[in-house]
C-alpha cells in the first residue's frame, strides 16, 4: 500500500514571467488523479507533510503556497500550523456555502490569511465570501472571454486579484492581460511559442557547445578547468560559488583548480552545467531554468533505477536540456543543430521513444501532478515510484540550494 502523499508544484506568475507562488498539487496515492476521500484529509496531510518532510521554502522557494481546502479542512485549526505569509487558501467550488464556512472564512481572513476562489461563478451562493476574498481563479479555457471581462469589471475596484488558471499559451495570456487579470497558471511558460526566425547568436551557439562538452563522462579535470575558464563570467560564478557561506569551506578558495581539488569534479561541472545553461535563459525568465534545474536533478536521482546503461551525467544533461526550445523560442531540432550530445539524449529530446525519453516523461508528469500517467511510465521505466516521489522531493531542495547559493 501506498502511505505517503505526493507532491507537484505549478507556479502562478505575473506578466513578467516572475513567480508569485506555487499552487502545491497532492494526492493521497500514487494512482489517483483526485481525492475522493468522504471526510478529504488530504489537505491536513499536504500541509503536515509538507512541514515536515520537504518544507515549504523547498517547495515554494519562500514564496506563498496556494494549497485546496474543502469544508472539512476550512472548519478545522489546519491553516493555522502554517503562518498567513506562507499559505493562500483556495476555496473549490464544491463547498457548501453554509454560515459555518462563512464564519470560517470571516475568522482566517481576520488572522491574515489570504483566501480565493477557484472557479467562481457570478450570482452563486459563493458571492457571500467576496467581502473575505483577496483572489479568484478563472480557467480560461472553459470560461467565455465575455464572462472572464465581466468578472475582471467587477472584481478589481473591490481589489481582488485575478488567476487565469489553464493558460497554455504566450497569446492566452496576453488576451487575458488585456482584461484586467495581473497573475497566470498553466503550462505556456514551458512551451515554445512565437517561434523565432532569427538564427541562434554565436555567443548562445559558444553556450551550447559548452553545455554538451561539461556533460562528457571522460572530461578531465585539466579539460573541466579550460572550460569553465573560457568564460570569465562562468568561472567567476564558480568562485563566488565555491566560497559562498551555503558551501562552508573554512578557507577562501582563489583557483579553479583548488575548487576542483577540494569540491570535486562532478560538484564543480553540475553548477558549470546550471550557470551555462543560465547564460541561454532571459533574465525575465527565470522560471524557466529553474524548472529545468528540477527536471535534470530528478532525471539524474531516477536514471539509476531505470532500465539500460544511460549515466546519471547523461540523465543531468536529458533534463538540463529539455526546454531549451522553450529557452531559444525555437523548435529543438534546429537548437541542436550542431551541438555534440551523446546520440541517445539527442534523440530522446527530439521525441524519439527511447529509454532517456522515457525517463524524462516520468519525470515530466510527476512534476505537472500527473500520478497515474506517472505511474503507468515508471513502471515502464522500471522506476519504483516510491523513488520517483523521494527524487522529486529533494530535487527540490537541491533546486533551491542551487538558488540560494546564486544568491550569494
């Protein structure tokens, strides 16, 4: 039997691509795509479990988590093991609207806690919680633009803020931008859109290059050192990395060489591998690498337990690479053009259906909260998943070590 609870993340973003927090998706089993629990305590374990076991300033890198209450988990004290800057409430719309939720909404907004509502629906029993409500979520997809504006005309002088959730593309967004709607949900920042003519720049081609060589599994230490030395703003990073408080070294390190003598050559080339890759990405973007980041980590932590002899190195690179398209805003076969990638991690980005590619799809559905198709792919994987949950986990504790240590 499956016991623990598993986690996913999406992030709502303003217009500028920065993320404001995280919706924390969870399900009590591997295989359920909804909590159908009578007396739904998932949410009570989301939270304590999240507390507990991961943190939040893993899961939402110090940012708000947006997390589902039902009837059952609004009437308790849950909420309230989480303080109001870390938690916004959604509120689904398959709560009663009783005057004991009422009173419950009414006591959680007066602590500070923000509480939404998730797919409102005008002149519904849930307008008795507007006086309570600091956002509403709009899916976008199934909502009629005439519907969406009218909740946007009446919402902002209240100062509710407004989600468009489902946004799948750069052009919903700015529909619904243009509406009045400030934050956003959805996959469009993880899909190339507007696909660029342009060529790839010389200096975005260098990085490339540069990428694929530092994932060699036969990279020398002397070879790893002239890398990262034939950008001085790469090697600069490495530095300020290595002697940062996050790493704890009792002595300042002055070369390249030391940080690879004392820290190791796989330490050195994965933070090589992330500022590289950082090099491709728009700073308004940021999201996107960060991701990316989470992909490579979990790539790599469940590539061992997979089937055939793909190296972790090569899983690291898999997931580093995977949104590039996304990066360049162009299809992934011309952004591979030319960059020399081990032949099966190649092939497995552009969709062929090998072992790698299969990873990367586990991976990839765990992470958007889709347990069942995760599921069924990591046991075609030979993953179990209870090490697919575990990966994910401190992929995103590494994810936002990674974060802090830039922030050095």
């Amino acid at each position: 039997m499956d016991d623990a609870v598993h986690f996913a993340r999406q992030p709502i973003l303003d217009i500028r691509g920065s993320v404001f927090g995280f919706e924390l998706l969870y399900r009590a089993t591997a295989g359920a795509d909804t909590c159908t629990e009578p007396d739904d305590q998932a949410t009570a374990r989301v939270l304590i479990d999240a507390l507990l076991s991961i943190g939040f300033d893993a899961l939402t890198d110090g940012r708000p988590a947006f997390i589902n209450f039902t009837t059952t988990t609004l009437l308790s004290d849950v909420a309230m093991q989480v303080p109001p800057s870390q938690l916004a409430i959604e509120i689904i719309e398959t709560v009663p609207i009783t005057q004991d939720v009422i009173d419950a909404c009414r006591r959680l907004h007066e602590r500070g806690y923000a509480l939404g509502l998730d797919d409102f629906v005008p002149d519904s029993p849930a307008e008795a919680l507007l006086p309570y409500v600091s956002f509403i979520k709009m899916d976008v997809l199934q909502t009629p633009t005439e519907a969406l504006a009218a909740v946007a005309t009446r919402m902002r002088p209240k100062g509710i803020r407004l989600i468009a959730e489902k946004v799948e593309t750069r052009e919903m967004q700015q529909s619904v931008h243009a509406l009045g709607y400030q934050w956003f949900q959805g996959f469009y920042y993880c899909r190339p859109s507007g696909l660029s003519t342009k060529a790839v720049s010389p200096q975005q081609q260098t990085y490339l290059r540069l990428l694929a060589a530092l994932a060699r599994e036969d990279l020398t230490v002397a070879e790893l050192e002239d890398l990262v030395k034939s950008d001085a703003s790469l090697a600069l990073r490495v530095l300020r990395a290595v002697n940062s408080p996050a790493v704890g070294l009792c002595r300042e390190i002055t070369s390249l060489r030391q940080a690879l003598v004392l820290l190791g050559r796989e330490r050195v080339r994965q933070w090589a591998s992330v500022w590289t890759l950082a090099g491709l990405n728009s700073p308004t973007e940021a999201q996107l690498l960060m991701t990316a980041l989470l992909r490579a980590r979990c790539c790599e932590e469940v590539g061992g337990h997979a089937h055939g002899r793909v190296s972790a190195g090569e899983y690291f690179l898999l997931g580093l690479c995977s949104l590039l398209d996304a990066v360049l805003r162009r299809p992934m076969a011309d952004v591979l053009e030319g960059v020399p990638l081990p032949a099966i991690i190649r092939d497995a980005l552009l969709g062929t259906p090998n072992q790698p590619r299969l990873v990367l799809d586990t991976v990839t559905a765990y992470a958007r909260g889709d347990w069942s198709g995760a599921t069924a792919l990591a046991r075609r994987a030979g993953i179990p998943f209870q090490t697919l949950s575990q990966a994910y986990a401190d992929a995103l504790r590494w994810t936002r070590a990674m974060s802090a240590v830039e922030e050095t």
